[in-house]
C-alpha cells in the first residue's frame, strides 16, 4: 500500500521548486495530484512527468489571489478526481527586499495577497469538500521567516508569520471535522525562488548558495524533495494525531 494511495491532493504553486517535488512524491505514493498554477507549461509538465510513470495528475491554471476561479476550479477537481482530501498551500512569492521605510503599501499588499489571503482563499474552498468527504489535510508553507527576523524580506516575514497562526486557528476551528491543519517551516531550499534572489546579488549564485549554505548548521542549503517527504508525512495517514503543528526542516537553522 503506498502512503497517500486513494487521497486527491490539490497543490498550489506546484510548476516549479518545492511545489513541484511535493507534486511529483504525492503522486509516487499514490495520490490523483491537482497541479495547481500560474505557469501553464511547467505546470502542464509536472502533469505529463507524473503520467509517465504511471501516475495520475491534472494541470489547472489557478492563480491563489483570484476568488472566482480558485471556488470554479476547486469543485471541477473534486468533480474529476471524486474527492478532495489534501490542500497543500505552497504558492508564495518573496517580495520585495527593502527596509520597511522604503516598501510601498502596494508592494506590501502584493505579498500579502499571495502570501496570506491566496492560503484563506485556497483553505475556504477545500473546507466544504473536505468536510463532505469527513477529514483532510492542509499543509501551509510557512517559513523559518514565519519563525524568526532576518532584517530582510519584510512583507514576507510578516506573510509567514500569519501562515503560522492561521494555521493554528483553522486546526482548532476544523478539528471536530477531522480536518488537519500544520505548517511547515523550511530554511534556505533551492529552487527558482532563491536562485532569483541570488541574482540580485552583487557576489553572484553560486557565492550566494555557499553563503547561504553556511547560515545551515548542517552546512548547506535543502533540495526541494527535502520539504517533500515532510508534507507527504503530513498528507498520509501516518500523521493522523498531528494538528496545529510546525514542521521545521531547516537543517538546523533556527536551533541556534
Ligand atoms: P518558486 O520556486 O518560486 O515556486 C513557486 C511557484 O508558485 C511558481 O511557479 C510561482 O510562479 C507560483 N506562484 C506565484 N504566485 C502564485 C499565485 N498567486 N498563484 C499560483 N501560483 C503562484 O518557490 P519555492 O521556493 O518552491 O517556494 C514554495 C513555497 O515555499 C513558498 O510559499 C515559499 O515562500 C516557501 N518557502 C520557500 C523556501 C525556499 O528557500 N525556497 C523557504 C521557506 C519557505 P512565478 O514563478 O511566476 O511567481
């Protein structure tokens, strides 16, 4: 029996880094995968990778910000799939980086928008299916900057640190409908995200990967698959009595 064998899993942002990897090991163990995103061809090749090796898959445009389509496209994946059982709510963006003082209030509520109310939207049409169904679980991608201040990224900071708790409120609001919810926290992982912020870099990529390695205890930054079997821990069964949590895989980066 594979880990999330009979599960449909809805994941956002799931074209490219973190989501993708979380796309592709839900659908290794077992899980229809709704790859959900604004990258219409590297979504539709997450789709066609995951039917090639036997799995099932389905890309949807979804853009977490915009109501109408995240309620039109959440019932056509219950519709086509029977059930909607896992919300993995990975879309995110890093925002600006500039002190608070020099951030417009557009540039805030961009990050907010996709950040936190993208989450709120996602969360609030999954509910009803997974209710209907009698249990889930969503999985918030929050942050080691949901967790702890860096002095950079500041509407990011403040965006994961509202995905912390909003995941600890929604776990105690969904309980009785045996509807998980946690977060997890990654550190630095290597995907497109980071590498465009290293390329705003004066020292260059790979400078900026081998300095960002070392803020990592354990000496280098993470793979995208590492966040992976996090999140396919918190959709399985295995994790059952796991609510209201925070997973923290940051190879050490906030023990310090
Ligand atoms: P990524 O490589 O940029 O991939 C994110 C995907 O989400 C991209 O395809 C992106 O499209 C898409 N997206 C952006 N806005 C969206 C929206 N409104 N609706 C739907 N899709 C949208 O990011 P990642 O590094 O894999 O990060 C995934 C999640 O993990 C994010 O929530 C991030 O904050 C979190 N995280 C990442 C790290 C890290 O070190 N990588 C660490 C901690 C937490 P575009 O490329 O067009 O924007």
């Amino acid at each position: 029996m594979k880990r999330v064998e009979g599960k449909t899993a809805v994941v956002t942002g799931g074209a490219l880094g973190i989501g993708r990897a979380i796309s592709i090991l839900l659908a290794r163990e077992g899980a229809r995968v709704a790859v959900t995103d604004i990258r219409d061809e590297e979504g539709q090749e997450v789709a066609e990778e995951i039917r090639g090796f036997g799995g099932r898959a389905q890309y949807w445009r979804v853009d977490t910000t915009e109501e109408k389509v995240v309620s039109r496209v959440f019932a056509e994946i219950a519709e086509e799939f029977g059930s909607l059982d896992v919300l993995v709510n990975n879309a995110g963006i890093a925002g600006v980086n500039k002190p608070p003082h020099e951030i417009t209030l557009e540039e805030w509520e961009k990050v907010i928008s996709v950040n936190v109310s993208g989450v709120f939207l996602c969360t609030k049409y999954a509910v009803p299916f997974m209710k209907q169904a009698g249990g889930g679980s969503i999985i918030n991608l929050s942050s080691i900057y949901g967790l702890v201040g860096a002095a950079d990224l500041p509407p990011y900071h403040a965006s994961k640190g509202a995905v912390r708790l909003m995941s600890k409120n929604d776990a105690l609001f969904y309980a009785r409908d045996m509807i998980r919810v946690n977060s997890i926290h990654p550190g630095f992982i290597w995907t497109p995200l980071v590498e465009e912020l290293g390329k705003e870099t004066p020292e260059g990529v790979e400078a900026f990967r081998e300095q960002l390695g070392s803020r990592h205890p354990l000496g280098h930054v993470g793979e995208p698959d590492d966040i992976a079997y996090g999140a396919l821990y918190l959709a399985s069964d295995e994790s059952r009595f796991v609510t209201g949590s925070e997973l923290v895989i940051d190879g050490g980066y906030t023990a310090q």
